[in-house]
C-alpha cells in the first residue's frame, strides 16, 4: 500500500503550533515510508475565509522546510486540491447516498431549527440536534419538492447501532450511533457541503491511506466512519495524535504566549529550532539524542513512537534548541541573522559599510555561546562600533584595591594593549597577561578589570581578548587614554 498522507487546514486563521505539528507528523510519517503528503485547502467556511490565511499558509511552510508532494501550487493527478473548486463532486456524491435511502432531503426552515432548539432549551430536554422530522417523508415526495423548494440533504444515521474503528494510538474505538450528531446535515441549503462529507469524499478520491490528526477531530471519526459504510468505502486508517497543552494543562492557545508561527518568527526562533522542538511534542525518536535534522526525524518517526499523553509546550526548551541551532551556525550565517533581526540598532537603515560588516562577523565567536535570539547581538556588541558611555570611577577598581591602584593597573594594560590587539589567539594573549601580572606582582583578573571597564564600559562583557583584536590597537588605546582621563581626575 503507498502511503498517502494529507495536511487539510481551513484558511480561516494564521498557521499555529497545533496545525504545525500535524502537519510535520504528516510530512515525517510520509517520508519514513516513502509515501506523499498532500496539502489540501477545506476552504467551505466562507464566511472566516481570507486569502491572506492562504497566504500565511504558504510563506510558514516555505519558511519551516516543508514540502509537500501534491496541492494546489504544486498540482498532481488527484486534483483540484482546493475544495470550493469541487463543489460539483460533492454533489454527485451526496445525490448517490440519497438515491440509495442512506441519506434525504430536508426542508426546515432556520427558524424551524432555531424554534426547536430554544424550546428545548425552555424545557430543559436532554434532546440535542436534529429531530429527524424530514426522514419520513418518501422519496418521490422528496425528489418533487426538492426541485422547487430550497432543502439540504441530511445522512441518515443508522440507528440502534454502534460504529467502530480502530485507531493506530488510541486502539479500538466503540462510539453509539445513538450518540452521533443526529442525521448531520452534507449539503446545506446553498449547495455548499459540509466539513464532514467533503471531508470523507476527498480523502476517499485522494487515496489517503492514513489520516493523523489531533485528538480534538476524534468526536467527529464516527460520523466520518458512517459515511465511508455508507458509500462502500474502506476508510483510512486514523490516527488521533495528542494535544499541545499551555503548562497549565490547557490546550495552547495565544493566552499562553507565541502559539501562532509569525510571532516565533518575529521573537527570533528559528526554523530549524522550532521543528526539532515541535517534533518531539508527542512522540520519541533516538533514545540519548535530543537535536536532529529534519532527514534525520523522518528516519526514525514511527506511529508506534507516538505517547498517548497530551504534550506540554516548554518555552525553555524551545529556547534551549534555539541557542544550539545558533551555535552551530559558522559565523556569517550567524552574522546574516543578527543582522537582519537588529542590524539597523547598530548601523541605521544604511546598514554596515563593509570594515563594519566584517568586524561584526569577525565578533561572532564572542557572543555565540551568549544569546538565545538573534536580535540579543545589537546590545551586546553596541560598544565594538561606538564608544561606550564612561561608568563612574569606582566601576574601575578591583575588589580589595584603590582608585590610585585601579589607575597604575590601567596604565599598563595601556602598555600591553599593541601586544594584545595582534596576538593570534586567546591563548597567546593570556600568556601576556598573567607574564605582565607576574612581573607586578598582581592577579591576572585584576589587571583585565580596568581594561575591560575602560574598553566595554562594564565590567561583564563578551570576551576581552577577541574584542580587543577587533578594535585594533589604536581604537583600544584611545579608549584607555578616555578612562585614564576620568581616573586622574577623580
């Protein structure tokens, strides 16, 4: 059997958490088995649907990595994959269950409907949904006033039954038909289908052989099992994958931070960051591994893998996989996002000239191991490419010293800097400091404290050594001479 899986939003709000990691189970579970994931757009409801969700759609995928191998950009042999364009499909197939007695046509009015349910609501009765006042009527009566009258043609939910189906994580599901939304509504009044029949028939004409999906669509299974009995159809085989929980065991929603994928977009996840994470929301892979390639998620996603227990979204680990994904980046990929992200903090709308842009890439090994997002790298490096504002005097002094020490301990960093701004590694520059520090009989730490005050402007800051080769002898030099000014004259 060729695996055929299918990714079927409504492009009636932005891309989110819950749709993606649906959407990337599908792509996973198609590429472990060498099937194809089909994207389909249910774009029925009307009434909530905007291009720019379509839109959003495609730019969300394209930015995350994943393709699919069917759908309406990219076409195929079962199209039309978007399904107001197949509304005449629908209908052909919700006629043959009518001529078959397995569904009818029903002529209640809205208000009828609306009567119905408040007056239930008035006597408190238990009853819900349809009453099924249009079932009886015989066929030839329908079909006549069904040519002149507006009606919608509603299944007829077999009844005193149970239906069954089986579910690759949940098991074996009983639902009573006694249960099921009564006799639902396939086409409405409009000629419009319903989710539930163009649903069923496009995942029957598309050949989907499985369909992964989040555990809230399991209500709607058994009315979806019905209809596949009702056409003769062999139903696919489901999968109702587990929910994405806030960490206060409800379901994710924008209450709990970026759900929707421009927002983690804009706070600076990346793509990469964001799939490894979401892929695991749910399921297990590599037991001693945590950070994978796409290529390598595909290898060992299996159903088999996925846990029955709702998944809880941690921002810190989201966060975790986002510092890995940036250190493993060289440094003008790493560069090129924090650029993009903050670049015009440091550099205006004109952007770097090019001796800015290559001392910026040239800082990169400073920071990697100090920023979660790429915007963090502005504020962080501002005093590689502007003079930092001078701190007080006493910022300068190492602890159990003086301002008149502090000064002397200035000074000869001031002596050592040339040396320091050309030494070719770390190494050798830390061999200078703790030579010169021998020979003044002080700490290594505390000849770098007034240094590094008088360089960065604080006395926390990326490396010390790295920054002074990017600042150059001279820049750092005239920086000393700036504080030594101040110490003097305090």
């Amino acid at each position: 059997m060729e695996i055929r899986v299918r990714y079927a939003p409504s492009p009636t709000g932005l891309q989110h958490i819950g749709g993606i990691r649906t959407a990337l189970f599908n792509y996973l579970f198609a590429r472990s088995r060498g099937g194809k994931m089909i994207l389909r757009l249910e774009d029925t409801d009307r009434a909530r649907y905007d291009e720019r969700f379509v839109a959003n759609l495609y730019d969300a995928f394209s930015w995350l990595g994943i393709h699919w191998d069917e759908g309406p950009d990219r076409g195929g042999p079962f199209g039309p994959y978007v399904q107001s364009e197949r509304f005449d499909i629908y209908k052909k197939y919700a006629l043959e269950l009518v001529n078959q007695n397995r569904a009818y046509y029903c002529f209640c009015s809205s208000e009828r409907l609306e009567a119905l349910r408040s007056g239930r609501e008035k006597s408190r009765s238990s009853e819900s949904g349809y009453d099924r006042l249009c079932r009886g009527i015989r066929a030839e009566e329908a079909a006549g006033r069904a040519a002149k009258e507006p009606c919608t043609i509603r299944l007829k939910i077999p009844l005193g039954e149970s239906t069954r189906f089986h579910d690759s994580l949940l098991g074996d599901v009983e639902w009573k038909n006694d249960d099921v939304n009564p006799d639902p509504v396939l086409i409405k009044s409009d000629g419009f289908p319903t989710y539930h029949l163009a649903n069923v028939v496009d995942d029957h004409l598309m050949e989907i052989s499985h369909v992964l999906r989040a555990q809230e669509w399991l209500s709607s299974t058994p009315l979806h099992a019905i209809l596949y009995a009702s056409f003769g159809w062999e139903a696919p085989l489901f999968c109702h994958l587990p929910m994405v929980m806030g960490q206060d065991g409800k379901k994710l929603s924008k209450r709990h931070g970026a759900a929707g994928i421009d927002e983690f977009r804009r706070r600076g996840y990346l793509s990469e960051a964001l799939i490894n994470y979401v892929a695991l929301l749910g399921a297990s892979y590599k037991e001693g591994k945590d950070v994978y390639t796409i290529e390598e998620l595909a290898e060992y996603f299996s159903l088999e893998k996925l846990n029955k227990a709702p998944a809880v979204f941690d921002y810190k680990k989201l966060q975790w996989y986002n510092e890995q994904y940036l250190r493993m980046k060289n440094d003008a990929e790493l560069a090129g996002l924090c650029l993009e992200a903050a670049g015009t903090e440091l550099f205006g709308e004109g952007g770097p000239s090019a001796d800015e842009k290559a001392a910026f890439t040239a800082a990169m090994p400073l920071i990697r191991e100090r920023i979660s997002f790429p915007a963090e790298a502005a504020e962080k490096l501002r005093y590689l490419f502007a003079d930092p504002p001078l701190p007080e005097a006493a910022e300068f002094i190492p602890k159990k010293s003086d301002l008149k020490t502090a000064a002397e301990l200035l000074r000869t960093g001031r002596e050592i800097t040339p040396a320091l701004a050309e030494a070719e590694n770390d190494e050798k520059a830390e061999t200078l400091i703790k030579e010169e520090a021998e020979k003044r009989g002080v700490k290594p730490g505390d000849l770098m404290m007034p240094l590094r005050v008088a360089l960065t402007g604080a006395r926390v800051s990326p490396p010390l050594f790295g920054s002074i080769r990017i600042l150059g002898a001279e820049k750092a030099g005239s920086r000393i001479d700036r504080a030594l000014e101040l110490l003097e004259r305090s």
